[in-house]
C-alpha cells in the first residue's frame, strides 16, 4: 500500500514538472531560440555578480568589412569594452529582439569612446556592406563604435561555431533560412572574454540577449569592464 502511494507521490511531481517545464521548451524552439555546443550548454539564465568577473580567455581575433566598406579587426577594439553577436539583416524571428536589446545597451553607453559593439552577419551572401549599412541607419544606429560586419561565409562560420562556439547554421527547414543563439558575448579592454557566475559559481560564458534578465546583466557588466 504504501509502495503505490509513493509511485502516485513520484508520478505526480513527474506530472507537475511537465506542465510547467514542456510548455516553456516548445516555445523556445518555436521561436527559433537555438543554443547548441558544448561550451553553451553551460549558459544558465540564474546569474550573480559579486563585482569579480571571470575571465574566459582570449577572444578569436577577427578583420571582416563594416557597414562603410572599411576593414575592421579585433585591434581596433583593443582599449575597449565591447559586446559581439552574430545575427542577420533578414531574420524573422529572434533577430528584432536582439536588435533591441543591443539598441538598448548603445544608449545606456553612448558617447563612451572605451565603448564598442560588433555585429557579424551569418548570411554574408544577401548582407553586404551596402545592405549592413541601411539596416543599421534603419535600427536606429549612432555609435561610430558600432560595425555591422560582413565577409566570406566559411571564414564568419568558423569564428562563430569554432572560434566563440556561439552557435550559427543554415537550415532550409527553419524560418529565415538561419539559426543562431542569441547570445551576446562581453570583451574586456584587454581582448578578454568575460562574464559572471551562476548562483552554483560556474561562468555563464555568455549573456541572454533575448531575455531582460540577460540585458540587464550585461549591461552591469560592461559598466564594471568600462571602470577597470
């Protein structure tokens, strides 16, 4: 008798947890929020900052062209602080809210020279310079620190999946055509890939640009790099 009680007791927290846990899982991949990789599954969205940010390692360098037809290289953030992400002009679905949240995260440090953003597209084939440049005037973009950079497909894919493992991939079965993670990588003045800890003192590697929670990380963040 008791043995079934405790079957029914397990069978109903299983239960419980499917009807809060699935539910938010569908709609994650619904909305094409894909994270995948090995380093990324450790990103959690329980953050905390005791003022001490971790230290990841060096950042993979870069040299792609900006919106301007300029060449533009990881040297020319060096002294600065600055947020990374990969995202693509024609992205349907996670794209405006990552776009907002970096829109966000310019204003709150506009007109700090120390302060820079990088965005790579993932569809360099439809996103050229031109294209960049008109998305960027059409965002809202005033920061002369922020390029929108373009250049050859094999060359962004391999920085974005093997060089910050932050995920990008063509999918003819995914709306756009694209996936990446929504994620915002943070570098510091020295080059360095920073980020706080979870609430179990592991690094959360990267910051959440889809969720508030995420953005308003960051945002804290970039403010202590910026006083170092």
């Amino acid at each position: 008798m008791l043995k079934n009680k405790s079957y029914i007791g397990i069978s109903f927290i299983i239960l419980l947890f499917g009807i809060y846990a699935v539910p938010k899982i569908i709609t994650r991949i619904q909305n094409g929020d894909v994270v995948k990789g090995e380093r990324l599954d450790n990103v959690s969205n329980t953050q905390t900052n005791d003022g001490k940010l971790q230290k990841i390692g060096p950042a993979p360098k870069f040299e792609l062209t900006d919106q301007n037809n300029k060449t533009i290289t990881n040297a020319d953030y060096k002294g600065k602080v600055y947020v990374l992400e990969f995202f693509f002009s024609t992205c349907p679905s996670i794209c405006p809210i990552m776009n907002k949240s970096m829109i966000g995260i310019q204003n709150q440090f506009f007109g700090n020279p120390n302060f820079g953003i990088v965005s790579i597209t993932i569809d360099p084939e439809h996103d050229t310079a031109e294209v960049l440049k008109a998305h960027a005037e059409a965002l809202g973009v005033k920061s002369s620190n922020w390029h929108f950079l373009t250049g050859d497909k094999k060359y962004i894919y391999d920085l974005a999946n093997k060089g910050f493992n932050l995920y990008a991939g063509e999918n003819s079965k995914v709306n756009g055509g694209f996936e990446h993670s929504g994620l915002f990588a943070l570098i510091d003045k020295n080059g360095n890939i920073r980020c706080r800890k979870d609430d179990y003192g592991n690094p959360i590697l990267y910051y959440d640009g889809l969720e508030k929670a995420g953005v308003k990380a960051i945002q804290q963040d970039i403010a202590i790099l910026l006083r170092e």
